[in-house]
C-alpha cells in the first residue's frame, strides 16, 4: 500500500507519513480544527441574543467555529430566536430534564459533528464569549485536555460574602479529591478537547461542574483553569435555588464520586473509625476486669464487639466495592472504544 502523504488525524495528534517508512508527529497547525460552543438553554430568548453575539467566529489556530443550541424544553421562543440568529445546530429534549442530562447531550452530538474542542457556555450571557480563545489556547498548545474558567468569584459584586466563602470552601474540597488544581470548580464555562469528551461519563442528575472535574482528575486526564471575566447579572440561577439544597447535591455529588473512583479507601476509613470506637469500650472492660469488677460492665464488652464486627464488616465492603470498580474501568474503557468506532464510521460515511 502506498503511505505517501497519509495522514493521521486524531483531534490535534497524530503523524504525519511522507513515505513508508518516515513519520514526522503533527504539530496543531497541520491539523484542520473544528470547535464547537455548545448552549444549553431553558427559557433563554432574552439573553441568547447576547450570548451568541460575543462568541468570536474566528479564532488563531481554528478553522471552524460552529455554535450548538440544546433547548431542554423552554416554553417560550428559544427555538425561534436561535433559528434567526443562524446558529449551526439545534438539538431539543421533548421536556425538560436537567442541566446534567442536557451537558450529556451536548457533548454527544458534538462529538458526532466532529468537534475536535468543545467549549461550553451559559444561555445567561453570564461568560463572556470573548474569553474563548483564552479558554481553549491550553488545549491547541496540548498542555491541557479541560480547561475550567476561573471568574475570580472574589471580584464579583453580585456574589455575598457568605457565596464567595462556599464557593473557595467547595473549590478546595474538589481540589482534593480530584487532585487537580482548579480554582473555580462550578463554573460552567469550560473546554475539552475531543479525546477527554470521549471518556466523560456523566451519571448524576443535578449538576455536571464537580462530577466532571472528579472524574476528569482520577482518569489522569491534564486539567487546569484559565482566569475569565463575567458579564452582569441578567437573571436569578435557576441551579441555585436554595443554598442549603445546592450544597447538599455538591456534598452529594463529590462523596459518590469519589468513593466510585476510591472505594476501598473510603470504606477503609469508615471501617477503621468503627474499629477504633470499639476499642475503648474494649479497654474500659479490661479495665475493670483487671481489677475485679468486670461482672458489672460485660455490656462495653458487648458494645464493642458489635462496633469490631461492623467495622469488619465494612473493611468486607471496600475490598469488594475495589473489584467492582476494576470492573467499571473495563466497562469505561469498552465503552471509549466502543464510541471512537461510531464516530469514526460516522465520520468515514460523511466523506463518501
């Protein structure tokens, strides 16, 4: 078979082949690049306009700049108003079902469009559109797989105190368990190159900010932040509708998350802290046996052998929540391969 001149194409890796036996690696220039702004929108007719007219058409190192609408059920005249702004592609769920459902959306019908980076932003017009260039440069230098925009919650007027405060506490907290170095963990203006799109694997329902980081920094995929600046306030969050009940859907999502990703260690500790509490009453009967009044307080003996056995119990439950997250490894990367041979018959049919 005659190899002069082929190319390999796999977002901006891949090698370029002169002849059978040279191979030169491609740098991002060589490579046609496509990026797509994906929108999910509720009810956004007043501000899509804005949000669309700051998203930069042309961009260096980009070839193409497409814009994706994902209408998640709004029943005013969402549709219609993205239709006359000419946006690329409209995808419509038949009823509402979430800000996490509709990422997921997104991101699979920007892969299947072949985007090479995909961008996401709100139908608020909280981001501004012309951070994108900042937001995926990290990505077309290949220095990063998702790129989180930083908004510098601190400068932020319309955020109280008490907002900035849970926010640099939540943030922490994600640093620690992903292990990456994000500052702004629920902001929603970010970018990811197609390789990491593939291998995101979104199962929570209320929000995708946290989970994606979790999982994007225990698949060692490379992740940082970009600072970003923010528009003004057009609308209250509709994420955000009570703090008590956002924070305890973050806690949520970062206890599931992590322990999904680090079972044995999570159940460990558990174990350890039962195991630990039934060995003072364990001491406090040795205590009293020694010195002849062990008749009276046999119930710290019972109180401890009840919190050894749960301990032990759950140590069980580690050891076998590790093996079944080998087997979800398996699954995920079945499925990442599963999802390159789609796209790419689905990529080969459109050349024909």
């Amino acid at each position: 078979m005659n190899t002069k001149g082929m190319r390999k194409r796999s977002g901006w890796h891949g090698y370029c082949l002169t002849d059978a036996t040279a191979a030169q690696p491609l740098t991002p220039s060589d490579i046609p690049m496509k990026v797509i702004v994906q929108i999910p929108c509720f009810n956004e007719e007043h501000t899509l306009p804005m949000t669309i007219r700051d998203i930069p058409r042309t961009m260096e190192g980009v070839d193409s700049v497409e814009i994706l609408i994902v209408d998640d059920g709004s029943t005013d005249k969402t549709v219609e108003v993205a239709k006359k702004l000419g946006v690329n592609h409209i995808v419509r769920n038949v009823c509402n079902k979430g800000l996490a459902y509709t990422y997921v959306t997104a991101l699979d019908a920007c892969l299947r469009l072949g985007a090479d980076i995909i961008v996401n932003t709100d139908g608020d017009n909280q981001y501004k559109g012309e951070d994108i260039p900042k937001l995926i440069e990290p990505i077309l230098k290949g220095e990063a797989e998702l790129v989180v925009g930083d908004r510098q919650t601190d400068s932020i007027e319309h955020f109280s105190r008490s907002k900035k405060g849970l926010q640099r506490i939540g943030s922490s907290v994600v640093r620690f368990l992903s292990g990456t170095d994000i500052q702004d963990a629920v902001s929603g203006f970010r970018a990811i190159s197609r390789k990491a799109a593939m291998r995101m694997n979104i199962v929570t329902g209320y929000s995708y900010t946290v989970e994606s980081i979790i999982q994007a920094g225990k698949k060692g995929l490379a992740v940082t932040s970009v600072p970003i600046g923010t528009n003004g306030k057009t609308r209250e969050s509709r994420l955000v509708k009570s703090i008590p009940k956002f924070i305890s859907m973050q806690i949520n999502t970062m206890v599931r998350m992590y322990t999904m990703y680090q079972p044995l260690r999570v159940f460990f500790l558990i174990g350890m802290l039962f195991i630990l509490a039934g060995m003072i009453p364990s001491i406090r009967f040795v205590y009293f046996y020694i010195s002849g009044n062990g008749d009276g307080h046999i119930q710290s003996l019972i109180l401890a052998a009840i919190l050894f056995i749960v301990g032990f119990q759950i140590l069980v439950l580690g050891l076998i929540g590790d093996v079944i997250s080998f087997n979800r490894r398996l699954i995920e990367e079945t499925l990442l391969r599963v999802r390159k041979i789609e796209f790419d018959y689905l990529g080969a049919k459109k050349t024909q």
